[in-house]
C-alpha cells in the first residue's frame, strides 16, 4: 500500500467527441464520399456520355486541383481573418451547385469550368474543416483529433467509390451527381448546427 501512495495520478483527459466534433466529422465524411463518387464517375461521364478520349477525362478530372492549389492558401488567410464557419458553409454551398449543374448533362468545356469551380469550393471547405477541428480539440488531444478527421476522409473516399458504382448502374449519371448533391446538402446542415469555432 506504501508504493502505491507514490505513484503519480494520471491526470484526467480533456473530452474530444462533443457534438461539434461529431458534426464536422460527419461533415466531412460525407464532403469526401461525394469526392470518391466524383473520381469513379467523372471518367466514365466524360468517356462513355461526352465520347472523351484519354485527354478529356485527363482535363475533366484534373481542372479541379489547379483551383483547388490556388484557394487552398486564400482559404487559410480567410480562416484567420473571417472565422472557419464561412468557409465551410460557402464551399458546401458552391459544391452542392456544381453537383446540380452536372446534372444537367454538361459538355466537355462546361465541364471543366464546373470542376474548376467545385476544386475551389473542395478547398475551402477541407481548409475550414480542418481549421475548425484544430479550434476546437483540447491542446492534449489536438493531434488525436487530427488522425479522427482524417480517417472520415479516408473513410469517405473508400465508400464513394463503392456508392457511385451501386448507384450508377449502367448510365444513371443524373442519378449519381444528385445523390453527391445530397450529401454535401447533408454536410451543409450539420454544419448549419455549431457556431464559430475561431477563438476570438
């Protein structure tokens, strides 16, 4: 009994999975499902709807990321200076209208500048989350935190794919971006739940 009066108590752990934590989670898993649907159904959508050789799928898929590099920086400045909440809502918002408008049945070029928009939207709202992650995770458990919000995305990009092949069948495109609409509309509500997480 001696030894033990010794021994240092284990200080207590600060909580991690508040409500707030559990909405962007699930956030986010569902902003990054409607990106693994993206990468499974885009190619066949410019292949097999819009008669795309190799070089327009190439196009089509990556106008995205030339946006997405450019905002990913803007969207951090914006973060410190307007709060993570905007971000995540705006990009949401523009997501969930370049989902709609592939619905819609674009061609090649309109495409591409629906995908450039979407890859800034993608950025911002991945920026806000993240930020809005690291805000509200206690400074013992931040990293811990990181690694949960992470594995939403790779959650989300393992079902995406997975879900865009059930629900495209044989062509049933129009049916795979609404549903990716659905989701980022799902995203955009439980983000509609929580206040700003900046600290002030």
């Amino acid at each position: 009994a001696r030894c033990c009066e010794n021994r240092p108590v284990e200080a207590e752990r600060s909580p991690l999975l508040t409500a707030t934590f559990v909405r962007i989670w699930i956030a986010t898993l569902g902003a990054f499902a409607t990106f693994g649907m993206l990468v499974l159904a885009l190619p066949l959508y410019a292949k097999d709807v819009l008669g795309r050789g190799s070089v327009g799928v190439g196009v089509a898929m990556g106008a995205a990321s030339l946006t997405a590099i450019v905002f990913s920086p803007l969207s951090g400045r914006f973060a410190d200076r307007r709060g993570r909440r905007p971000l995540l809502l705006v990009g949401a918002a523009v997501m969930l209208a370049c989902y709609v408008a592939l619905a819609l049945t674009p061609g090649l070029a309109a495409v591409v500048a629906i995908r450039l928009l979407a890859g800034a939207a993608e950025a911002t709202f991945v920026v806000g989350a993240y930020t809005a992650i690291a805000d509200i995770a206690p400074e013992d458990r931040r990293g811990e935190a990181m690694s949960l919000v992470t594995l939403a995305s790779y959650i989300g990009l393992t079902i995406g794919p997975v879900l865009a092949d059930l629900v495209l069948g044989g062509d049933r495109f129009t049916a795979v971006w609404l549903v990716t609409a659905g989701l980022v509309l799902a995203s955009a509500a439980m983000i509609a739940t929580f206040r700003e997480t900046q600290p002030q």
